[in-house]
C-alpha cells in the first residue's frame, strides 16, 4: 500500500472513530504549519495502527482512553470520551469502568480528574442529542 492510499484508510477511520464532524474541524484549522503533521497522525495513528486487525474498534477505544488519562493528556482524553459516547457505542457507565480500572494502576488523583473531565464531557454530548 502506498502512502495516499494510507491516507485514504486512515481518513475514513479516523472519520469513523471521531465522526466527520470532528474531523472535519480538525480540517479546517490546517495551516502550513501543521498539515505535514495532520498529515502524518491520519497515515500513522489512523491509517496504520487504527486499522490493524487484531484489536477491535472497541478495544482499541479503551485502551486510548485509559492511556490519555494515565498520561494526564486531558484534551485527548475528552475528545475520545466524546467519541466513544457520540460515536462508539460506549455508555456512561462503560466510561465510568475504564476510569475505576485505571484508578487502580494510575493513581486515584488521576481517576479523580478523570471523573470531573468526563462529567464535563458527558455533559456536553447530553446536550448535543
């Protein structure tokens, strides 16, 4: 597979995962600046390791959102709970049990945070519907 064929996976999964609206934001703030980088996270993150087979999409979700909030990464964090609640399927109560497991090998400091970014989160996409 050449690298705009990539792309092109990588797009629609990103799409798929984040759902066009998103990614069509994320689109209009390209600049010259940063669409090498654009660029690189959709062939890479999107187009290469998203689309592997042998997690599936679900799995792959938790793990981002465990590792967002183990790293303290909370504007990932949030835009992958939108995602998960918007566009994956997830429930509260799914979101709510990634943040008890990772309180556990993250720390509860981190799952506290966690908790208040998510509420915020699932706020918004209550309000959204």
């Amino acid at each position: 597979m050449d690298e705009k064929e990539r792309h092109e996976r990588g797009m629609a999964r990103r799409r798929k995962v984040l759902g066009n609206a998103w990614v069509d934001r994320a689109n209009a703030k390209k600049t010259p600046f940063n669409a090498e980088f654009q660029d690189f996270i959709t062939r890479a993150a999107w187009g290469e390791i998203w689309t592997r087979p042998h997690y599936d999409e679900r799995t792959r979700r938790i793990l981002v959102i465990g590792t967002m909030l183990a790293l303290d990464k909370w504007d990932e964090f949030r835009m992958h709970v939108r995602a998960a609640l918007a566009e994956g399927g997830f429930t509260e109560d799914d979101i709510k049990e990634i943040i008890m497991q990772q309180a556990i090998y993250c720390g509860v400091p981190a799952a506290n945070h966690a908790f208040k970014e998510a509420a915020e989160v699932i706020a918004e996409v209550t309000e959204d519907k």
